[in-house]
C-alpha cells in the first residue's frame, strides 16, 4: 500500500508521478499505472479538467477578473498535444463563467467548457447554453449583490458569475472573514431544517465562499460527459477544491478522480479528507500526468 510521505516533495522532478494518498481499490496497487495499462488500450480516452489550481495556480485580488491567472509554464502546449488526438476528448470545467475560461485558456480550435460549476455550457462550435437559476435562488443572490458594499468595507472582493456569486478574501485578517460570514449567515439554512433545493447554500472554497443554487455541479458535468461517452472509455477528473468533491464522486466507478496540489502546499493540505483516488502536485507531476497521456494508444487486437 502506498502510504503519505510525512513531509510532501515541492520539487518533484517532472518525469516522476508521486502519489501522495493510498490507491481507494485494493485490487490495483497502483491505480495511476493500472489507469495508463488501459488506456494505452483503449479507443475512446476522456480528461475533465478543472482550472484554477488545478492548470493555473491561484492568484491574490488585485487583478481583473478575479484571481486571474495564466495556465502554468507549458500547460497550454501540452493541453494542445492532448486534443489533437483523434481518439481524444477534453473537456474544461470551472467555477469560473464559461466565456472567460475561453479567454483565458486561448485553445485553437475553441474548447468545451463547463462554466459556473455546471450552469453554463460553450460548445465547441460557441454557443452557450445557461441553465435556468430558480426564482428563489435568484431573490437571494440580489440580496448578495445588496450587500455589495458591506463587503467590501469589511475588504471581500465580489465575483458575480450570473448564477453565482464567489466573495474572495485571501490575503485578509481573520477577523474580516468572520466578518464577512456574518453578512451572510442569514442565507444558511439551520441545521436541523432540510434545505430548500430552490434556494442557494455556501460553500467554501481555497480563499473565499460562494453563493451557489442548488442544481447543476460539476459532479452534474462528470456525469453528463460519461452518459455521452462508452462504458469502456478511459476517463479521468482533475481539481483542487472542495467544489471538486462532487466530481470526484460522480466518477467514482467509471474513472479516476484526480486531486491537484499546489507547489508549495502544507502537509495539512495534502492530508485533507477527499474522495479522489489519488493526488498529484503540480505541475511538475500534473505535467508527467499530462505527458504521459499524450503517448498514441495501441488499439485493442493490433499487433
């Protein structure tokens, strides 16, 4: 079994893939190997990629829009590796709106992406398709728009994503963060009350919380691409965050869920309960990951 070092490399040459949590089937020793066995045998070969902190590492307010960040050295040549391929499918989701992840991504030809956690859709040939917010999740996010300048007196920065608002306070004193929760505990429901599935609920996330309805996820994106692809299609999912979660169970049984860290992440990080399978560190081993994949798989009875 593969055990947690007790303290986690940064510096991870790029040819080697270091899992940093025990393969969840004991049947595969290592199911990152197993994972490339097949795959290197398979027709049909599927990568859901999540993007911040999973492609691009995350960035402190200050510039527009939100934590705006560019891909890590390299990503963008590999990711364009990856989608020439025939048998290939790449398909982008972030909490991000759809369009922008377009902008950010810069991919020729136009990529699929899944934006706003699964409430939006921009097809490969663009037209984007939103999912319709409930009329109560709706008066609540204009309630999170009110509150637009109590925000930011207690220093949040507002990231409006039509069907979600994300609230960032990276870098801020603890005492802001309370202070911003406490702006927005009025949207959380009581414990001991079922939620109202009309509604919004929070989430945290590595910097901040989002006001999210309840509805499409990108655990709904998981699903939806494998409803679209053969039941013997080689299919993984990478994120970082908590949001990824829904992924990672969503393709628990049909694929590998994939866990990114940050270079420099904490051993209390690397150590937080997930349902990914394993966990890679970019982008050294996100970079090995993605090479490795790119080699032509050799078809099923070939010789």
């Amino acid at each position: 079994m593969l055990h947690a070092p007790t303290h986690p490399r940064v510096d991870a040459p790029p040819a080697r893939l270091h899992l940093l949590k025990p393969a969840a089937d004991k049947a595969a020793a290592n199911p990152l190997d197993h994972l490339f066995d097949v795959r290197l045998m398979s027709r049909r070969r599927v990568l859901i990629l999540d993007y911040d902190g999973t492609l691009a590492p995350l960035r402190s307010p200050g510039a527009e829009p939100c934590y705006a960040n560019a891909p890590y050295d390299g990503t963008r040549e590999l990711l364009a590796r990856l989608r020439a391929q025939p048998a290939a499918r790449v398909v982008f989701v972030s909490g991000r709106p759809a369009r922008e992840m377009a902008d950010m991504l810069a991919l020729t030809p136009r990529p699929e992406i899944w934006g706003v956690h699964g409430w939006e859709h921009l097809t490969a040939s663009g037209q984007l398709v939103r999912a319709i917010v409930p009329t109560q999740a709706r008066a609540q996010l204009d309630l999170v728009r009110a509150l637009r300048d109590k925000l930011h007196a207690v220093g949040a920065t507002i990231e409006d994503k039509h069907a979600a608002i994300a609230i960032h306070w990276r870098g801020r004193s603890v005492e802001q963060m309370r202070a911003t929760r406490a702006l927005l505990a009025p949207l959380e429901t009581a414990a001991d009350l079922p939620p109202r599935l009309d509604s919004v609920f929070l989430q945290s996330f590595d910097g901040g919380i989002e006001v999210r309805p309840h509805g499409p996820s990108k655990g709904s994106v998981v699903r939806s691409v494998l409803r679209e692809e053969p039941r013997d299609a080689v299919v993984a999912y990478f994120g970082d965050d908590l949001s990824d979660e829904e992924g990672f169970r969503a393709i628990a049984g049909r694929g590998l869920g994939i866990r990114v860290l940050p270079p420099a992440a904490t051993r209390d990080a690397a150590r937080r309960p997930t349902s990914a399978h394993l966990t890679l560190r970019a982008p050294a081993e996100l970079h090995a990951f993605l090479t490795r994949w790119t080699e032509q798989p050799v078809a099923a009875g070939s010789t």
